[in-house]
C-alpha cells in the first residue's frame, strides 16, 4: 500500500498526549477501523484546538512533544489517526508500544529534538506549515511560503522495512 508521508501539519503543542486522548477508550468497542474516523482527538483538551475543526480535517502530519501515545498499549490510537490519513507524527519522543505500533501499521514516527520541534513550531507563526518526508533520505523538510528548513531523523532499517511495505503484515506477506 503506498502512503504519503508528509502534508498540512496541525499542531498539538503539549507533552504526554494519552491514547485515551487521541481515541476514547468508549469507541474501542467499535469493529471496524474506518468506525474510528469521526472521533480522533475528540477529548483531546488544548487552548484553541477543536477536533472538529478543518485544521484537523485537512492534516495529515502531527507535530508535538514528548511521549506522544503514552497510556495504553491498543493499536486503536495508530489506527485512528490511519483512517484520518495522517500518516506521519512528529514529536520529541513516543511511549515505547505506540511508537511501534505506528510502525506495525505502516505509519511513520519521526523523533526530533525539541530544540527542531520547537523550529518547526515557530515557523506556524508565519501561515499554514507543510512538510515533506524523505524516507530512503531520513529526512523531514518543514515548509511556510518560500522558507524551508530541513530536519535529519534516525529510523532502524527494520522500522524502516516496515514503513515502506505498509505494516507488519505486509511485511511478512512480501517476505514468508
């Protein structure tokens, strides 16, 4: 399955954003993951955000902070942003299960220093902020107008493997 990652960014400027935050534990009942779409980041409490609002609908980045996905093990969260089309967070730093559960899905989770999080924050000063990744190049270019800075980021090679076939099970359907 081909994905894009990169696109309009929204941004959730805090730390420690649970997965009972990014999809309420009172829709895990669901059995479909499209059934999912309509509550991501519905409790989600940030000045300003609303999680109706059209800057959530057209993302398909998330930049934010430390220990994003923190809370539960459930792969609902990845899945909830998946049928978003948001494919691609970036923060500071991820709970450990979340961050692997991105890559079981197929979706990717970039680590930045705060300092190039904090960079890439400033520029939403300036308009709407775009970003472009290259996968093969581990690199992340943050867009507004005609200024661009780029952001270099480490992924394993097998993170890297799981990424690109979409999920582990198409990982494993390619290779077993």
């Amino acid at each position: 399955m081909k994905r894009t990652f990169g696109g309009p960014v929204i941004f959730l400027d805090r730390s420690d954003i649970n997965t009972d935050e990014i999809i309420p534990a009172r829709y895990l009942t669901e059995v479909t993951k499209a059934a999912l779409k309509p509550f991501l980041l519905e409790d989600l409490k940030l000045p300003g955000f609303d999680p109706a609002g059209e800057t959530l609908r057209k993302a398909k980045v998330i930049v934010t902070r430390k220990n994003f996905g923190c809370g539960s093990s459930r792969e609902h969260a990845p899945w909830s942003l998946e049928v978003n089309d948001i494919y691609t967070v970036i923060a500071e730093s991820y709970a450990r299960i979340f961050r692997q559960n991105m890559f079981n899905c197929g979706m990717l989770a970039v680590e930045l220093p705060a300092a190039d999080i904090d960079r890439i924050l400033a520029m939403s000063e300036e308009g709407e902020v775009q970003i472009d990744v290259d996968l093969q190049g581990h690199e992340v270019t943050a867009s507004v107008g005609s200024r661009a800075e780029v952001f270099t980021f480490e992924i394993s090679p097998f993170d890297q493997a799981l990424v690109e076939a979409g999920g582990w099970v198409e990982f494993a359907d390619q290779r077993y």
